[in-house]
C-alpha cells in the first residue's frame, strides 16, 4: 500500500513569487491537512480538507491556499513568498470516516527555500 | 486555543534503558485525543502512540506506554528497552473531538539513544 507522496521534495524560489505543493494521500484516505516545519515555529497547522470542503484553518495569512479534489489528492499554494516562509511543508492522510480513524499518516515532505 | 507543552528539548538515554518523555496541555474540552509522534533524523514522521481522552486506561504500544493524567493535563511517553532506532525528535500532539482533524504539536524532545 503506497504511503502518502508529496510533490516536489525540494524546491527553490526567490522572494515575491508562488509556489505549488501537491499530496497524494494513502488510497481510500479522504482527509488531507497541511502543517508547516520551521525550526523557529515548530509544526503548525495550516488547513484541514475532508471530501474537497475546508474543515478546519489554522492562523496563517491569506497567501497560504488550499485545494482537494475529487480524488482526495491536494494542493497547497503560497503567492508573495517571503523569506519566513522557507520551511518543510508535511502533508498527512487520514480516513475520516469513523470515529477514532483519526490517526494521521505523514508524508515526507516538501522542503521549501525562499531566498 | 490549545498549548502543548514538552519541557525537555533533549534527553538522552542509553540502549536498554527506560526513558520516559514529558508533556503538558492545556484545554477547556472534556472530550479530546492525545498522541505521540516521532520523527527520526531526515525521515518521516510516524505515529508512536494514540490516546482517547475518555479512556482512563493507558494506552501501550510494544515498548512504548503511555501515563495519562486527566485531572492533572499530563501526557507522558515511557520507552522501555531503548533501542538506538528509537534516536528521533519526539512530538506530543493534541486533536479536538469532532472537530476533524487538526493536531496542535508540541516544540519536542530530541531523543538521543546511545550504545
């Protein structure tokens, strides 16, 4: 059973310009959530899909945007990127349908660096 | 909101020794999940153990058992018989009841198992 997979492991961008990250979530698994990695931070939360529908936002600024489509696969986007947003960005997998399929299985991550 | 708190950003412990990892929260739910995650060095990170708050028995995984206090908002993490792949930064992470899928992370603690 493939795990979760995130596109592109590694990325570069400069200042000012936007990113897309995509995840595909382990097959059957229909909730994806975004956190961000910074050593500074910690991990945070970014937003929650569930059957293509935001349930849930963490408190980032507007630049940071999010899709899920019909496939459970998501993406994440950044437009303006500023230095502070270099950090590994996890996407997790989960079933959401039962009560207590809670448990999240990560992915390795995208590492971004805004120079 | 809810605050995670692991005080110790570094243990080590040798290899066949019981370690034990602390963690504190902070909530007004009755009703909530508690986990531990880990993440070893340039890996990713995957699920230790998990923990229904209106469960009063511990939850124990092989190696790893939990001691969970309620009424106190602790959540500590035993490893018995440490192993060196047990070296990894340890994440205490707390989920809402029905309120999908969100973990609120700890900053960790680098656990470093030595021969």
């Amino acid at each position: 059973k493939a795990g979760v997979t995130q596109t592109p492991r590694y990325l570069i961008k400069t200042r000012g310009q936007q990113v897309t990250l995509s995840c595909s979530p382990i097959s059957g698994h229909r909730s994806v959530s975004w956190y961000q990695q910074t050593p500074g931070q910690g991990l945070q939360f970014l937003f929650e899909y569930f059957s293509e529908t935001q349930r849930n936002k963490g408190n980032f600024p507007g630049r940071f945007s999010g899709r899920q489509f019909s496939n459970s696969r998501s993406e994440m986007n950044v437009s303006t990127l500023e230095l502070g947003d270099s950090a590994l960005y996890l996407c997790a997998s989960s079933l959401g349908l039962l009560p207590g399929a809670n448990v999240l299985t990560f992915g390795a991550g995208s590492r971004l660096t805004v120079l | 909101a809810q605050t995670v708190t692991q005080s110790q950003p570094e243990m080590s412990v040798q290899e066949a020794e019981t370690v034990t990892l602390s963690c504190t929260y902070d909530t007004s739910e009755s009703n909530y999940y508690l986990f531990w995650y880990k993440q070893p060095p340039s890996r990713q990170m995957i699920l230790v153990i998990r923990q229904e708050a209106y469960k009063q028995q511990n939850a124990t995984e092989n190696r790893f058992s939990v001691n969970f206090q309620k009424a106190a908002k602790s959540f500590s993490l035993k490893i018995s018989d440490s192993q060196l792949g047990d070296t990894a930064m340890y994440f205490c992470a707390f989920m809402k009841h029905n309120n999908g899928y969100a973990l609120n992370f700890g900053k960790g603690t680098s656990l470093l198992v030595t021969p």
